[in-house]
C-alpha cells in the first residue's frame, strides 16, 4: 500500500515523503484524466486540493483507495530560493 506511515508519515508511490507545499499528481477515469493538486495542512491533515474535480479535496491518506497511485511531481520549498542568478541579478 502505498500511504503507509513509516515513522508516522505519508508516502507515495515512489517512497517519497509527502508534505504541505508539495505537489501530487494522479489521475482517474477512462480516458485518463490527469490531477496536479496541491497539499496543504489543515487540521491536523494532509489535504490534497482537487479544485474543478469531486470531490474539490481529499486527504491525502484516502488518495490512494480513491485513485490508485500518485506520486509527488513538485516537492514543497524547504529554503528560500537563491539569490544568485534570476531577473534582478
């Protein structure tokens, strides 16, 4: 399974850890509809926002038993963005 709690934590299909700021992606139906949702803590829950699809979230420990696999396609921030190179460099 795939959002089993090693260490108490959420993981994909891939064994990556899935935190707030990340981004997951899935998809569902034939054909394939395919999901980028963002993850956000609330209450306590790691939610996933599915805005335009039903349900519109979902928590992400009942992603897998609704969708099958998902993976985290853009992993949250965990520093701020160099300075160096960018517009203003």
């Amino acid at each position: 399974m795939t959002d089993q709690f090693p260490r108490g934590k959420l993981v994909d299909c891939e064994g990556v850890e899935v935190r707030a700021g990340d981004i997951v992606h899935f998809s569902y139906g034939i054909p394939p509809v395919g999901v980028s949702a963002p993850v956000v803590r609330r209450g306590g829950k790691l939610i996933a926002i599915t805005k335009g699809h039903n349900p519109e979230q979902c928590p992400v420990s009942e992603l897998e038993e609704h969708v099958g696999v998902f993976w985290v396609e853009k992993p949250a921030l965990t520093s701020a963005p160099s300075s160096q190179g960018g517009e203003n460099a």
